[in-house]
C-alpha cells in the first residue's frame, strides 16, 4: 500500500488479517496449499500487489474478489425436499438409445392401464407390448408413463400440459406430486396430453403483450380510393405489434391473488460515509509511482510465489519504475518514425499477459499510464477453439487497437494459423515487453504526468449476458478516488503486507474451511460488491472495534421469486441465507430501483438493481453511446415517473437490497436472472440446488450451466451439466429426474431442458470457468452435443391458447346468403368449354383409343410414338405406330389363346418401366380384357414389396399375369414362396418371345361407358385403392390434355414419371398414341431440343441435389435449357413452392425459364384436374395466415408477414372441367377465397372404386354426390379429398373473361386434428426440416394424441441429442404444439413412394411395431 497509504491518516485497530511485516506485497500462482499458507502465516492476507495493482488485477484479470453472496442452499434442504419423492419409483420412460443395453426401468413394473381408451388397433397393440419381451420394452415404457401422468388432472383437463399437482393446492408442487397422487383408472375418452392449462394454472404467467399501434387516420380522400383500388391483402402489423384477432390468443395465467406483494415505503438514496479530507493527496497514481520509485527504490513492491508458495521474482519500486519509463519510452519514440509515430497520446494498446506473470503485466500497466496510452488487459487464448475469442477480437476492433503487448514467452504460446498468424488478434502489432528489448530513456526524458481528470485511463472489457463483449472506460479521477475509498474503508496504511490467495476456481467456502481453522475469526472474512461498471459497490470494514456483527437474512425463496423480500417462516427448504456486504463505499450514494422498465425506485421490502453514484467508478462503453446512457447516466424516478434530484447513478449489475442498518445484500447478478411466466429466478441457486442432488456419480461440480431461452412468448429453464465418463445411462437419467423434482419443489419452477453432455466439452472462459453466452449459443444451434437429455415442455409451457371448441355449423343456405349480402360469390372454377373448342383433327372421329392406334398404322406407320432412354441417355428401345399395333396384336392373340380370356376379364400387367409396357396395354385393349398396371416387385426386397403385387392381384380379381421372364421366375422363386403363397398366382405368361401369329378380330366395345382399365395405387395414408376409367373418359382426359398442352404429333416430350398409375400412366401409355407426338421416356435429353417436359417431385429432388453443384461442368459441356417452354411436375399434392423456386433458381444458368416450371393436381377420382398448359397467364401465388388455415379460414397475408405460407396454383383447369369449393360436413357451397372440400365435375371422371366389397354408399358419396343447396345441386361431382379454395385474380384467362386460380392446401384425410384445430402435417415438416443442416427428412403423424416427429439425421450421431430441443423448439414457436415424441432415425427410413409422397402410415406402424431401429427415442413428458 506504498503509493497511497502514507496520505491516509493512520486509525487506531488492526487490518484484515494485518501483521506490520514491512513493505512486501505477495502474488501466487494458481491454487493455493495449506503447506504455503503456514509457510507465509506470518504474512498479512488482505488484497493484491499494492492497493493501485490489488485494484487492477482484480478488474483486468477478472478474478473475482470474494464472492459478492452465496445461495445457502443446504444439500439437507434438497434432501428433505425429495424425500417425499422417495418411495416414487421413476415414474419417467428413459429416453431409447442406439446400442445401449436396457435395465428394466421400475416404470415397467406398474400394471399397465385399462385400454379402453385407446382405438382397437392400438389397445391390441399395447397388449402385444405388455405381453411381449424387450423388443417392445421402451414403448411400454413410454406407455404407462403417459397413461400414469395424465391422471393427476381432471376431465376439462387444466393441463395434462403442465401435469397439475393435486387439488386444493395454491402453489404448484413438484413433478412427483402427479406420480405421487396416481391411481390408475379407467377412461372412457382417450387422454390428450396435447391440451392446454385452465385458468388456475400453477404458474402464473403476467407477461402481457403490447397492444397494435393505432395507424393514423389522415389521409386523403384520392390516396384513401387509390387503396381501395389496389385491393392488396390486409397487411398485418409487424410482429412486435402483433395483435392475434381470432380465438387463438396466448393463454395468459392470471396473476396469483396470495403472491407477495411490496409493503414498504419509496426507499430513500443510501450515502456513504464522506471521504477524508488528505493534506498532499497526489494528483495523480503516476505522481504516486514517481514518488516512491526515486525515493524508496529498493522496497519490495510485489513478490511473485510458484504454486507450492515459494517466491519466484520480487520486484522492488525502484525497478517497477525504472522499467514502467523505460516502456513508456519505447511506445512513445522507438516503435515509428520521429513524424510518424506508431503510437498517439490516448490510442487503446492490448494487455496479452498470462494469469501467472503478475510482474510483467504490472510494468506493462503503468507503462501505459506514463504513456498516456489507454491499456487494455484481455485474456490470452489458449486454444484455437477457446470461448469468447471472436468477441474479443470485436472487441480489439470497436476499440481501434493497432498494437499489443506481451512478453516472450507468451508471444511463442498463442495458438497460430499454418502462416503463422495469431489466431484471434489478425492484423495486430506485437511489442514484447521483456527488458532486453525496451530502449532506456535518456535523463532528461521525463513522462508527461498531468493531474487525474476525466481523461479515460484504461478500459476494462466486460462480457455480456448474450456474450457480447463491451469496454468499460474507466477515468483517472476515478481510478484516483476509487483508490482512496478503498484505503479509507479498508483501514490501509503504510507498511503492510498483502497475500493475494484468489483462486476463481474456488468459492468463499475454501476460505471458511482452510483459513478459520487456522485460528483466525469468522468475522475476519470481509466479502464486497463489485461490477465492472460500478467498481466497488459495497465492503464489509475489517476488523474495526465494536463494529456491528456481520448481518444474516434468511429470505423466502417463493418471496424472492416475485422481488419482494420475505423472512421465510413456512418452508425450510425453500430459503437463502444470504450475508451482507458491509456498507456502501466511502464517498458513494446507493439506490435500488426496479430491474425492468424505467429505473424507479424499489420500495424497502423490494428487490431491485443496485445502483450507485460515486466518483470511483466507471464512466462509459467504449464506443457504445446509447448503452451508456442507459447504464451510466441514469436518473431514478418515484412512482409518478418525476426524477428523484439530479445526480446520475451507474447500473451495478446486481440485485439485492438495503437492509437494517444501512448493511447491503447482494442476491444476484442481473445477467443470471431467469424470468420465467412473471416470476424471478437467480441461476447461481438452481445450480446449487442441482449439486445438492447427489451429483457427484454423475456430474462434476462446477461445470453446471444454467441459463433460459426464449420459446413461444416465455423464457424457459435449460441446465446443462457435464457427465462423468463412468456414470451409467440409469444413474444419469436417475439424477435428471430427481434434480427435476428438486428444482421444482424448491423454486416452484419448471426445468425446460435438462442435457448432460461429455466431460470437458462445454465451452470455457478464459479462467476456465463455464462461458454460459456461448453454452447457449450452441444449444439454439444444434451444436451442443449431449449424451442425454431430458425434455419436459408439458409442465413448463403452461401459456398455450385453448383449444378451440367446435361451434355448431351453420346451415348451408345461411351460408350463402350471407356471401351474398357480402358481396361474395360461390367459389366456382371452369375450364374452357369443350364444345367450343374444334381441334380440327381426324382423332375426333374415333371413339375409342384402340381405333386411334388402328387408324395411326395405317396413317403413318413409320412415325415415332415412344422412345426410351437409359440413365446414359442413350436410346434402349423405339416404337413407331405400326410396330406399337403389330406387337398390341401378338400380345392379344397370346391371351385369347395360351391365357383362354374373355373379354372383360382384369389382366394383371408386370413391367419393369418401358415400352413393353405400354405394348402389353394395348395388347390388352386389342383382346376386350381390362389392363390392371401395377408396379414389379423389387428382388432385393421382396418381402416388403411382393406382398403389395399379391393385394392388387387378389383384389382386382386378375384372371392372368403378363410379365417378362425374369420376372416370371421372381414370382416363383423360394425367396417369394417366404412372403407369399405362390401356389395361388393366376396363370403367368411371359412376353418375351411372342409367336408370329395374327389376331383374327380386334375387340371393339360395345359402348364408351365400357371399363378400358383399372388405376390402383396406396394412398399415403396407406389405403389401396383402384379406380375404374372407362374409355369415355380416356378419351376425354387425352383430349383435354392435348388441347392444354397443345400436343402434336411434331411435337416431342419427355417423361419421366411413375407408370403405373394417375396421370403418369395416363401420359406414358396414353397421350402419345391420341395426340401422335413422340414421348421421350426417362431422362429429359437436351440432344432432343424438347419443347415439353413431365417429371414427379422426386426427380426434381434428385437433380437439385444431385446436379447442385455441377451447374458449371454442364455449362461448359454445352447443355442448354432455353428450348424447355414447359417443365410440368406431375402430382397429387399441395405444390412444393420451395422446391420447384429452388430448382428453377439452379437451373437458370443454363438457361431454364423460371416460367417453364409448374405443377399439376389430380386425385383418385380424377387423374388430371389442373395442367398449366401452354396458354394462359402464369401460375399466381398468394400468401395465406397459417393460423387461419388450422381454424379452417383463408386469410391473405403479404409477404413476410408472421406464421404466413407461400402457397401457388396448381396449373390451369383442364378443358371441360369444373371446380366447385364445398364445406365437407353440410354439403353446401362455400364462397371465393373459403377453405373447404374441391369438388369436380368433367367427362374424364373416373366411374368409381372396383372393390371386392361393393361398397355402394362409398360409392355413391365420393363419385356421384350433389350439394345440398345452390344452382348447381342438380350437377353431379366427385370429391377429391382434398382442401382448397379458389381466388378470382386480376388476370385474364384465355377465353377473355377474369382467371378463376385453384390453390390445394393438401389431403384431408392426412390432416391432424389436435387441441381442435386442423393441421397439415407438411407444415410442421417443414418447420421442423429448417431448424438443422443435418436433417434430411422428417414426417410426423399421431399416437395416442401425441404428436411424434420422426427425422433423419444426415449427419454423424452425435449430433442426435442436439435436435430433440430444436424440433420442441420450433413445432411450439410456430404450430402451438408440444412434441410428444422424437424419434432420430438414419436416412431413408421414412418411406416415400415413388410419386415422392410420404407413407406417414407406414412409418407409424413401424414405430409401433419398434421396426425403425432408431438412433435415438427422446419422450418430451
């Protein structure tokens, strides 16, 4: 305390721990021994280095001084908290691993519940699980833990979502209160764990929302009608200002009528004791240094220890000065030219000195003083990959740092890239400090020491909650005062000795249980309050004679939770001791105001942030004016809002109070706050109360980060701890849900997410403690990588809107008058009039497609219909007109005389994709039998396929099989005979080597309304159907497509499409031989020039991704897209607008008009409904409310509104059909832009369903319906299935009149219905598929009102884990629903068909049937 000490008058009583033992200052390196501490027990252990290098190793080095408060949370307190949990078997389903071997959880052990609330199928396959052995054991698991947990609640079910506990409780218990209250019951109605809480929510949550901004409402009469006109969707007020005016509204639990409200009066400013008045106080520290560097040069200043407590170097005064003028010397006159100097009075210089080297650091300091440079200390990274070093170099670069010093040694340590550049600090210049390079200053070179004033001395960097890095710019009048506040409240004088023994490592807890045991006081332990911004707010005076006892509070944790302070008397368990922290500094003034919103000032009983005013502390953020203002300038406001005086406080960063006697209390740090549903919680306690839980088998002290994200208008609790190698998946999962429990009965909140992850693999601070910013920020972004993790969002989201309740219907006449008085008119959509139209084609002669194909070769025998292609693209096959008729022949008189068919019998057709096909089709006609296409069985699986060939078999009633020889001999092999019986195949022809025979006569059909074939296909919810199309509406459909597309026989296309059923079989087999162009099956060739193309969405998937990068290479090959006018997707789906932009996107390069990509719709009852076509306006798109969608309504919505969806019409309405929008439930019309069932009326519909089971009523509904009201109840329509509505546009169509545009929204029978509300599960697929790189798909369907989403992972399997927070995440920000399950499974285990469809039925039966051999299982409960 040499430089300062001196001026402070000497007071009677002894210093913190003091012994007057001469001028010697003590450092050690690292961790303290008790060896080293009975080596130097003589020595007095109060501070740092002198008072000034005390003063700056504490701010600079970020060693925190004595912790400001401890969170008492005794391990007994958890203990008993869980003790009530104890007889509680685990009542949680462990989450299923890959390649972990399964104890048999105690949940097991429960009787499993009645099944009467399940459907059949699902009750019989609980029953298989409970029956059968480990194969099912983790769904049985999950099972009877859901069943188990829903039971806690009542019917009207406040919330299986927040597993409310008990009844007649006020405050919410803990997790295992539900467990503990369980019975298990009979239900009549399935459980939906998926509903939300009622009104007396456990949890209150006061977090309202701001109103809209009122627009204001002058405008102009002309620019008023100018809007009108535009007739532009509504646009909603931007998200901030987001006022949702439909039912679904954030529940908002009221506010706890018992909470604890602030009792006491405004508190009033608290001052400090005033500073002494010193007689020749220097005017600067630097004159301070002058003045004992010349006169008591050879007293030890700072004696460096090793860490077993044994000196290193001891550097005396003379020596720190003498070596502090030699740097300053250097930076001001060696480091540039005489003009040009490197260096300016007041340019920032960066302090890179390792925690070990308190000497060098300490001449680098005040080199810079003498400078009158302005350091800058930050930490040196270790690694490359160490925590924070991007924001340092922020930091270095807000700053304007040019230059930085080090010393040798360090200089060599910092981790460098392959060039040798420093890693964090690029561009920088490096001065080593070492003696042997610093220039000695000649005698009459004196530094420039002006008196301290408001001139910045140094700035000290500070890392924020969000881990941003900011400067706090420190003055040397505060660096001054602060010096002085400290030696008057610490009682310094001249000729002590000061230890410093901080370890950041260790808690105030070594130092009670080593020093105190040792002989010294309890009350000789004096913590204080200190922040970056404040400096030292508070410390407790050492050792004064009959100073008052040190002040303990033992607050209720329930009362600190709502900021009130409360003597807790009710439950033991739930208090924090807390000390104080002695009084306010010297020279200083103290408030507390509220933590949020402007800072009025807190009542007596209240908790709020410490604020102080004082000339000893920081002065701003470097370069950071509106956050200064904030932070440093604030004045303090009474309840009215009026500033109470004029003098502006400084933020300290920390929460706590003003108690009894002026003593301070520190409970918190504001960046460790966590508001959860109103409701304040502290980090360091939930960490406390975590380690209390028998942690040490499973977890490692200290490496606990606590911290909340923001999900669905809530903050929400995450802890994340690092595993210990040896613990066991059963221990861990063990702790996790008892610290659950723990957290839950103490803090009366619920943990979001609990993950444990390795050892060693949480980021670090520089000291090496938790770096919690960045922890955070690699749990938001899928980079965590946890071994086990815990999800609970049901018992923490307890803020979800209400279900909706369904309202009994209006009748469809009201509904159509009220369009009618609204000026709406029924949504109705047409085609162009078939009548009108005169293709002036010999075609329309024929009735029948097998007298086009007669007429054709005869016509033009040797003109080309089909060519195929291989995956090289060069020609496998060709067929022109005569060979297609001379081959349909030889196939006829095959089955007339080996197959002995008459006509009509159904005749399977088993191709591989190709010509053969196509001839065996017509072979078919030829003969009078009805061709049934269906798609071979794969030889590689022939158990998953051949059972789906066996069905369509049976069920079309197929009297023989044509096929190839191959595939002859596939069918009766061994491997089939295991997946089927193959006694029981019809008779089975092969095509291969067909005799040379003539048909005698060509069946021609009695009548159009004769059956030409039979489609059949599996729906993608499983169901197999097969439509009959008879040979009026071929010839319609052909004819329809033809004049979209304007097809003729000059003409060429390409497919490349599934054949074998909807409008890929119609335009492989059929078009080409109405139409007579050529048809270029498989891959698009550019050698061909091709005008129209036809592909599925999964060959558009293939090439985006397969010929994503490649764009290049065929540039320079040549290829060219220009001359593709239409490239048509062919599909039974709402169109995939990101797909078919991003593919358009890639494509453009080489040519590809974005106009040529569009899309089709069609649907069992008819095959093609929409085609863009080549006339027409182009498809138009719309933006709809995603919210309004679930509720049934179409709202529009402009781009980039919130919870908005893209959607596109699905190409032009083919010729001669019509559309009408219909509700599904009354039958009756809906008006324009209304969500409901397309109907469709047109002469290619197909007849109906061919079924074993005549099923007329099925029959009769989907193909032969008429509404219940309107003009158009005489028309018969067939029901798609799908929803949609139609939109009259500002374009115009082709016949002259305004463009009616259908938009499909997607199947009805696909769709969700949870909490009452509709949803598409493509949107929560798609939600869910954007929140990680290695997500490649995802699908999700129900399971006993559980939503399960099921995604692969394309990415190594530790990243697993980090997707079940992300998926939670998402699906509730944007769909307001909570994931049941998560399921993480390898690429191509979801089933897609080969339309590109998801087969969501499939993979639900494989998840019930545990077939998905997943990677991991998480249960979010």
């Amino acid at each position: 305390a040499k430089l300062l000490a001196p001026y402070v008058p000497q007071t009677q009583g002894g210093c913190l721990f003091r012994l007057r033992t001469g001028l010697q200052n003590v450092v050690w390196e690292g961790r303290v021994t008790l060896r080293a501490l009975h080596k130097y027990r003589r020595l007095a252990a109060v501070a740092l280095v002198s008072l000034v290098c005390f003063f700056f190793l504490l701010y600079c080095y970020k060693t925190e001084y004595i912790n400001f408060h401890f969170a008492d949370i005794h391990t007994e307190a958890v203990q008993a908290a869980l003790a009530k949990h104890k007889e509680q078997k685990m009542a949680l389903p462990m989450p299923t691993k890959r390649r972990s071997t399964f104890v048999q959880s105690p949940a097991d052990a429960c009787t499993p519940p009645d099944t009467s609330s399940a459907s059949e199928d699902e009750g019989s396959l609980r029953r298989q699980a409970a029956l059968s052995a480990a194969l099912h054991q983790s769904l049985q698991n999950a099972e009877s833990w859901i069943n188990r947990s829903i039971q806690g609640s009542s019917t009207s079910s406040s919330a299986s979502s927040t597993l409310s506990h008990g009844e007649g409780k006020g405050t919410s218990g803990s997790l295992a209160d539900v467990f503990a209250n369980t019975r298990i019951e009979n239900f009549s109605v399935p459980p939906d764990v998926t509903a939300t809480t009622s009104s007396s929510s456990a949890r209150p949550a006061t977090k309202s929302f701001p109103p809209g901004v009122p627009v204001s409402s002058r405008v102009s009469t002309k620019i008023q009608q100018l809007l009108n006109t535009l007739k532009r969707p509504k646009r909603p007020p931007l998200k901030e200002f987001f006022v949702d005016d439909f039912e679904e509204i954030v529940e908002v639990p009221q506010p706890d009528p018992n909470q604890p409200k602030p009792e006491g009066r405004q508190m009033t400013p608290v001052k400090g004791e005033p500073l002494g008045v010193v007689c020749n106080w220097p005017p600067a520290l630097e004159a301070a240094l002058q003045r004992w560097g010349t006169t008591q040069a050879k007293c030890p200043c700072l004696t460096a220890l090793d860490v077993t407590g044994k000196p290193v170097y001891t550097l005396t005064y003379g020596k720190l000065w003498s070596r502090s003028l030699k740097l300053a010397y250097t930076l001001l006159n060696k480091l540039g030219t005489k003009n040009e100097p490197v260096l300016k009075p007041g340019d920032r210089v960066a302090l890179v000195y390792p925690n070990n080297d308190p000497v060098m650091f300490m001449v680098a300091f005040y080199g810079c003083l003498l400078a009158e440079v302005i350091p800058v200390p930050i930490e040196v990274p270790l690694t490359r990959k160490d925590a924070g070093g991007q924001q340092i170099g922020f930091l270095l670069g807000s700053c304007g740092i040019a230059l930085a010093l080090t010393t040798e040694v360090c200089l060599k340590g910092l981790p460098k890239t392959q060039n040798g550049e420093i890693v964090q600090f690029k561009g920088l210049k490096w001065v080593v400090t070492d003696s042997k390079y610093l220039s000695k200053s000649p005698k009459d070179w004196q530094p420039n020491i002006s008196a301290a004033g408001t001139e910045p001395a140094y700035i000290e960097y500070k890392t924020s909650k969000e881990g941003s890095v900011m400067g706090v710019t420190v003055s040397r009048i505060a660096m001054l005062s602060h010096c002085q506040a400290l030696s008057q409240a610490c009682n310094y004088s001249e000729g002590e000795t000061i230890v410093n023994v901080l370890d950041f490592k260790k808690d105030a807890g070594l130092w009670h249980g080593i020093l105190t045991s040792h002989g010294l006081k309890p009350e000789a332990i004096c913590p204080c309050a200190t922040s970056p911004e404040a400096m030292t707010i508070a410390i407790r005076r050492p050792g004064v004679p009959g100073a008052p006892l040190p002040g303990r509070a033992i607050l209720s944790m329930n009362g600190l939770s709502f900021g009130v302070i409360r003597v807790n008397t009710e439950d033991k368990n739930s208090a924090l001791t807390v000390q104080d922290v002695g009084h306010v500094m010297p020279g200083g003034m103290m408030c507390i105001v509220k933590p949020d919103g402007p800072p009025q000032l807190c009542k007596t009983d209240e908790i709020g942030e410490i604020c102080v005013s004082s000339r000893a502390g920081g002065m701003m953020y470097y370069g950071l004016a509106g956050l200064t203002k904030n932070t440093f300038e604030v004045i303090p406001v009474n309840s009215a809002g009026s500033p109470v005086g004029d003098v502006p406080f400084v933020r300290s960063g920390l929460l706590g109070f003003v108690g009894p006697g002026s003593l301070v209390f520190v409970v918190g740090k504001m960046d460790g706050l966590l508001t959860v549903s109103g409701r304040r919680h502290n980090a360091d306690d939930i960490v406390a109360t975590g380690l209390a839980v028998e942690s040490i088998k499973t977890v490692y002290r200290g490496r606990i980060a606590v911290f909340s994200v923001s999900v669905f208008y809530d903050e929400r609790i995450v802890v994340v701890a690092e595993q210990r190698p040896d613990a066991s998946e059963e221990d861990s999962f063990q702790w996790m849900s008892r610290v659950l429990q723990a957290i839950d009965s103490i803090h009366q909140v619920g943990v979001y997410c609990l993950a444990l992850v390795p050892a060693n693999t949480l980021p670090k601070t520089p000291l090496g403690g938790i770096h919690i910013s960045q922890t955070k920020q690699h749990f938001l972004e899928g980079s965590l990588h946890p071994c086990n993790i815990l999800m609970c969002p049901h018992t923490c989201v307890t803020n979800l809107p209400k279900p909706r309740q369904k309202q009994p219907g209006v009748g469809p006449a009201s509904v159509m008058v009220g369009n009618l008085v609204a000026g709406k008119r029924i949504a109705q959509a047409s085609g162009r009039d078939l009548g009108q139209l005169e293709d002036n084609d010999l075609v329309k002669k024929h009735q029948f497609l097998t007298e086009v194909l007669q007429w054709r070769a005869q016509a033009t025998p040797d003109h080309p219909l089909f060519l195929l292609l291989n995956a090289k693209g060069t020609t496998v096959c060709t067929a022109t007109c005569l060979q297609l008729h001379k081959k349909a022949e030889r196939i006829a008189s095959v089955l007339c005389d080996k197959g002995h068919l008459n006509a009509g019998d159904n005749v399977v057709l088993l191709y591989p994709p190709g010509i053969e096909l196509i001839t065996a089709f017509y072979g078919c006609l030829y003969a009078g039998c009805i061709p049934v296409t269906v798609r071979p069985p794969h030889a590689q699986s022939l158990t998953a396929t051949l059972p789906t060939v066996r069905m369509i078999v049976e069920v079309s009633k197929a009297a023989c099989i044509l096929t190839t020889q191959t595939l002859m001999r596939l069918l009766k092999s061994r491997e089939a005979a295991a997946a089927v019986d193959v006694k029981t195949w019809p008779t089975i022809i092969d095509t291969d080597d067909l005799p040379r025979k003539r048909l005698s006569q060509i069946y021609k059909p009695p009548t159009s309304e004769m059956l030409a074939y039979l489609d059949f296909s599996v729906s993608t919810t499983g169901m197999l159907t097969g439509v009959k199309m008879s040979h009026a509406a071929v010839s319609g459909l052909c004819r329809a497509i033809k004049l979209q597309c304007e097809l003729y026989s000059s003409r060429q296309i390409a497919i490349c499409l599934d054949p074998y059923c909807g409008l890929g079989f119609v335009l492989w087999c059929l078009c080409s031989v109405y139409s007579g162009h050529q048809s270029i099956l498989i891959p698009p060739m550019d050698q061909y020039k091709i005008r129209d193309t036809f592909c599925s969405y999964s060959v558009m998937e293939l090439c985006t991704k397969g010929l994503g990068n490649q764009v290049e290479m065929l540039k320079s090959r040549g290829i060219n897209l220009s001359c593709v006018r239409t490239c048509v997707v062919v599909a039974e789906e709402r169109p995939r607008v990101s797909l078919t932009h991003s593919f358009s996107k890639l494509f453009k390069d080489i040519g590809l008009s974005s106009r040529a990509v569009s899309t089709t719709f069609g649907s069992r009852v008819n095959v093609a409904i929409c085609l863009q076509g080549t006339s027409g306006p182009d498809p138009t798109t719309v933006y709809v409310d995603l919210k309004s969608l679930r509720h049934d309504r179409v709202r529009l919505v402009e781009r980039g509104a919130p919870q908005s969806l893209l959607l596109s019409e699905s190409g032009k309405i083919l010729p001669g059909v019509k559309v009408v929008i219909v509700n599904p439930e009354t039958k009756g019309p809906l008006g324009d832009s209304h969500l409901g069932e397309i109907w469709v009326n047109s002469p290619h519909t197909a007849s109906g369903y061919y079924t074993i089971y005549d099923n007329e009523t099925l029959q009769a509904d989907h193909f032969n319906t008429r509404l219940s009201f309107g003009d158009a109840a005489q028309t018969l329509w067939a029901r798609t299935g799908y929803l949609g509505f139609v939109r009259r546009t500002e374009l115009t169509a082709a016949s002259g009149e305004r463009h009616d545009a259908l938009y499909v929204v997607g199947a009805l029978d696909e769709t969700l219905e949870l909490r009452g509300l509709r949803y598409h599960p493509i949107d929560i697929e798609t939600s869910v598929s954007r929140t990680h790189r290695s997500i490649a798909e995802c699908a999700v369907f129900t399971w006993t009102n559980l939503l399960v989403v099921v995604v692969e992972l394309c990415g190594c399997e530790q990243e697993a884990l980090d997707l079940v927070p992300l998926v939670t995440n998402v699906v509730l920000e944007e769909h307001y629903l909570i994931v049941g399950v998560v399921v993480v499974v390898d690429p191509g285990v979801i089933p897609i068909n080969s339309r590109g469809e998801k087969q969501r039925m499939h993979l639900r039966d494989s998840f019930l049937a545990d077939q998905l051999d997943p990677i991991y299982v998480a249960y979010n409960m």
